[in-house]
C-alpha cells in the first residue's frame, strides 16, 4: 500500500512541474523553425495542431525529411498550424513543493497535539 502511496505522489510531482506552452509565431515561421530544427527536438513533447484543426501530443522521436514523427503519428511539417511545447514550470513546482510541505506540516502538527494531549 505505501509503495502504491509513493508511486502516485511521484507522479503527481513528475507531471505538475510541466505545462504546455504555445509557441507564438506565424505558421510559415513555426514550420520554418521546425523543419531547421530550432524550434523541436527528438525528445521534446508537444501537442500539434494541423490546418484541419486536429489535435495530436505526442513525443517527437525524429524530424527529417519534411514531416515531425512521433510513436504512432507522422505529420508533415507544411500542415502544422500551431505547436504547444511541453516545458518546465517553476510556478506549478513551487505550488506543488508548497501543498506537500503544507500537508506534512499539518500531519505532524495533528500528531504532536494528539501525542500531547494523550498525556493527561
């Protein structure tokens, strides 16, 4: 049950010190950098819209000739509209540092209490 306990909380601290991030450029700009290899890179994750208004996230496992691949999706370059990129967030880490000290705090807090109050 703790190792259950531990494996949530660490997935929970992996993913919220994350978030997805627009790029703001034309789309001849943004498919300009992708195709030069500035802008993605084999590893980065990301959520490409494409000109029909799909939506796909994937992580990109290559860039080469012309199109962005990842595990199950090949997109051409020349069809992407916009592109979120999935990037570090200092604000959702310090938030999420902040509630588990806070959570701790408070149980140790309620255990001391208890502990002294058993006393009398």
């Amino acid at each position: 049950m703790k190792i259950i306990a531990c494996l949530t909380i660490i997935a929970f601290v992996i993913t919220g010190c994350t978030t997805l991030r627009p790029v703001q450029l034309s789309t001849e700009a943004l498919q300009r950098n992708i195709a030069a290899g500035y802008l993605v890179k084999p590893g980065d994750r990301v959520q490409i819209t494409t000109m029909d208004g799909k939506q796909h996230k994937f992580k990109v496992i290559s860039i080469a000739d012309g199109t962005i691949k990842g595990k199950d999706v090949e997109i051409p370059i020349k069809d992407i509209s916009q592109v979120e990129k999935r990037t570090f967030s200092i604000g959702k880490t310090s938030g999420l540092a902040g509630g588990i000290f806070g959570v701790l705090f408070t149980a140790a807090l309620i255990a001391l209490i208890s502990l002294m109050t058993s006393w009398d």
